[in-house]
C-alpha cells in the first residue's frame, strides 16, 4: 500500500491553528472546500534532542463540501516519524558535512544507529525528487531566483534545494526554524516511502 495519509501540515501555535480552524481560515488540501473541527488523532510523542520529549494530540478536521477528513499535523515533525524534524534536519546536516560517519552522527545527537542509518538511506534513495520538488517550491517563492547550481552530489542537490527554498520562504514570508519550514514545503513527507508522494506545489 502507498504510504499516503490525510494530513495537513500546519504551525506549530496550536491556538493559532485552533482559531482558524474554527474560523474556517483553512482550506481542503483535497479540494477547494473548508476544514471544520473533528475531534482529535490519537496522542504521540515526539523526540526532541536528548531525553526530552513532547506530547501531541493533533487535531482532526473534516472538509465541509468533500467530507474528507485530515489531520492537522504540526510542523515540528514529519509523518510518521518519532523525532523532531529538527533531529533528523541535524542528521541530514551532518552527513552533508561529511564531518563524522552515521554512528558518530547517532551517538552525538542521541538517536539510535540503527534509526539515523535508516533516515540517510530514505533521503539518499529520494534525493531526487526532493531537489526536485523543493527547486519548485524555491522559484514559487521567488520567480527571479537565478538557477540553483549542482552542489556535488544528489544527496548534497537536495539540501541545497532545500535550503534555497527555505531562503525563500523567509525572504517573503518572514523568519521561521528551517525544518519546520521543509516540514511544511515537503507535506511532512520528506522521508517517506516514494518521492512522488509530495503534496503539488502551487
């Protein structure tokens, strides 16, 4: 089965989010619909760096015209994945460096070897299209950006990509954590099973 899920990535101020949910400030990302209130997804835990960890009850939304229903994620994590998109953005990071290898990476920042192996290989194995879909969301963003040039490898392509896009966003739309921002550009599927799961850029 494709690893797809009725989830809107949203800000993490749950009571922004709140009020314009109730205020139908938030549109169907499977139609042109309005989301209204629909009870909560059941509660997890998000990793952050160390021992700590967060607990979250996303809130579910249903769309008014198409009756689908969604959960709205919140931007400090991606699908489906226990840590923070901070954690795994850092381990991303690292291995860009080519400062240390995974194991040194795991034991820095407190995640399993086992859990950061598996993080770079699904990055790896997408590069492409996450250079691909975060290139289009980079010139979405800016029309008049000059061309994002190879940085070395596939795997270095995509963080660049990112990162140009993410410039772009706070450039036009004001300052935000860099990986809350991929959370958001990327649907939260940025380390999910196929690439070509990503949400449409606009």
């Amino acid at each position: 089965m494709p690893e797809v899920a009725p989830v809107l990535m949203v800000f993490a101020e749950e009571a922004m989010v709140e009020a314009e949910l109730v205020g139908g400030g938030l549109g169907c990302p499977s139609c042109s619909g309005v989301l209204a209130p629909w009870g909560f997804a059941r509660p997890r835990s998000i990793r952050l760096r160390g021992d700590a960890t967060v607990s979250l009850r996303p809130r579910r939304s249903k769309c008014r015209a198409c009756m689908r229903t969604h959960v709205l994620l919140l931007d400090l994590c991606f699908l489906r994945r226990q840590y923070e998109a901070a954690v795994i953005g850092a381990v991303i990071e690292a291995r860009a460096a080519g400062c240390c290898g995974y194991r040194r990476i795991a034991r820095e920042l407190g995640v399993p070897v086992r859990t950061v192996r598996r993080w770079l290989r699904r990055f790896a194995g997408n590069a492409e299209a996450i250079r691909a879909h975060f290139t289009r969301w980079a010139f979405a963003l800016d029309p008049e950006l000059a061309p994002i040039l190879p940085a070395g490898s596939l795997f270095d392509d995509a963080l660049e990509a990112i990162g140009v896009a993410v410039w772009a966003w706070v450039l036009r739309l004001g300052g935000r954590a860099v990986w809350s921002v991929v959370a958001l550009l990327s649907g939260g599927m940025l380390l999910a099973t196929r690439g070509d799961l990503f949400p449409p850029v606009p």
